[in-house]
C-alpha cells in the first residue's frame, strides 16, 4: 500500500479509503509499510500509527502484513512486536540494508525476531533496494522455523524462485511474487501470487490474473498478464512509488505528494505513464 501525505503528515483519513478501495477489489490481504509506502521517510511513531490504522480500517476482513523490517535487528523486533501488539497478522521484513551482512547474520537476524515474536513472518528478498541477496540456502535454513512462513521474492531472478520452491516445497512455505511484471512466471512455477504495486490502482485486475492462474486457467491468466504489462512497467520508469502515486492522482485516487527525497516525475517520464494510462483505458 501506498503511504498518503498531505501538507507534509500522513493522511490517515484517505489511507481509509484506500484500505477500503482495495478491499472492495477483492484483495487477499494488506500490506502496509512497505517499500511502496516510503517507509523509510516514516517516523517511528508513523510507522506503527499507520499499521495500527491499517488494522483498524481492516477489522479483521483481509489479513494485514505490515512493514517491520530494519538494518537494526533491535528495531526491527520492536517494530515487529508493535504490529504484533496491535493486531497484525503477519510481518514483512526486508533484508538489512546499507549493512550488507553475511548469510550467516541474515540467518541470526531473521532468527532473533522468529523466536521472540509469535507472529508469522514473510521474508523479503530484494537486492535491488538492499545491496545484498538472501541465498536458497538460507531462505531454506530459516523456512525451518515455524513462525517464518513466506518469502516475498523480489530478486528479478525466476531461477531463484524456481530452486527457493524446490527446496522448500509449497505445503508449508509460500513463495510470493514481488515483482508485478514477473508474478505469472513465478507462479508457472509453483508460487502463490503477488504483493503487488499495480494494485493499488488495479486491485481487481491483479486478483483476477492471480485468481486465474491459482485455477490452472494459465490463457486467461496470460491475456491479463500482456494487457497489464506495458502498465506495470510504466510503474518502474522512475523509482515506485513515485509512479503509483502519481497513476492513482490521475483517476481520483490522490495520495498527496510523496517525502523527500523522492520528488516528482520528470517530463518523459510522465509522458510514458500517461501513454501506459491511455492504452489500459485510465485515462
């Protein structure tokens, strides 16, 4: 989910109607406080006031997974034990950043969390944002544990996907497509769906595509796939969310301005989202 500002303060008022927009769209589940939510220009206070809110509008119809994730495994606890605390269902950690640990201390980070929360945890793997990749290896190692039972794969990488499903099967470990343009390929390959970018625009074209493919219905899955795609890459032209954000003011959906240090799109930017817009019929 996106974060929405107005005036330079979180606007909790339409971060409700977002949670109920995308759960009139027949969204699984909530995940707020992610990379698409600018949590690193979140205050903590803000970061657990937004999760709390989440789970509020929320009352229990989707599940909500909420951003905990830090380079400080001593934040990233109490972030977890906050979301824990105020009703989430699951959390969403990130690799360290900036820190570039070993696999050995991704292991211990992720494992000191596990065993000092009861709360169900989904891994995120994406190097693109933290400068250091998860291996099978311990992605496997730390699908041991009971309380972490997903992993957001985020590496651009389907042979990645391919061998994290191998090793660790279905029945007990989700693999979740973190890459909008690379969700129908992962699931060929035995992974669950999506958490997704393009549906904060499009919740309902993103569950039907998922919907699809979960039934074995691969052609109708891949028609909404091609459609969406030139859309979703429109997403990337500069770096999310800024081009959610502003795809979403195009239809009636403002989610205010976005925190420094991201700013606005540049013209050829926006001219490639407003081409994306028209071709998908937004706009």
């Amino acid at each position: 989910m996106v974060t929405p500002f107005r005036e330079g303060a979180v606007d909790y008022e339409r971060l409700a109607q977002n949670v109920e927009d995308q759960i009139a769209g027949g969204i699984d589940g909530l995940v707020p406080v992610g990379t698409t939510g600018e949590s690193p220009t979140l205050t903590h206070e803000e970061h657990e006031q937004v999760i709390a809110k989440v789970v509020d509008c929320a009352a229990g119809r989707v599940p909500v997974i909420a951003g905990t994730g830090s380079n400080s495994t001593a934040e990233a606890l109490r972030l977890t034990r906050h979301a824990k605390k105020v009703g989430a269902d699951a959390a969403l950690m990130v690799n360290p950043y900036y820190n570039k640990p070993s696999q050995e201390g991704l292991y211990r980070h992720f494992m000191a969390v596990a065993d000092a929360v009861d709360l169900p945890i989904v891994l995120y793997n994406i190097p693109g944002r933290t400068n250091v990749t998860m291996s099978t290896e311990t992605v496997a190692r730390l699908a041991e544990h009971a309380n972490v039972v997903a992993v957001k794969e985020a590496t651009g990488d389907l042979d990645m996907a391919s061998a994290t499903v191998a090793r660790c099967g279905s029945d007990t470990f989700t693999v979740v497509s973190g890459d909008d343009s690379l969700t129908l390929p992962i699931m060929s390959v035995g992974g669950q769906g999506v958490i997704s970018v393009l549906s904060n625009l499009l919740p309902g074209r993103i569950k039907t595509m998922v919907a699809a493919a979960q039934a074995g219905d691969y052609a109708t899955a891949r028609e909404h796939h091609l459609a969406l795609f030139p859309l979703v890459k429109a997403m990337f032209v500069e770096t999310n969310p800024v081009p959610i954000k502003k795809a979403m003011a195009m239809v009636g959906k403002d989610t205010g301005e976005l925190r420094l240090p991201l700013c606005d799109m540049d013209d050829a930017s926006l001219a490639v989202l407003r081409d994306a817009m028209q071709g998908a019929g937004l706009v």
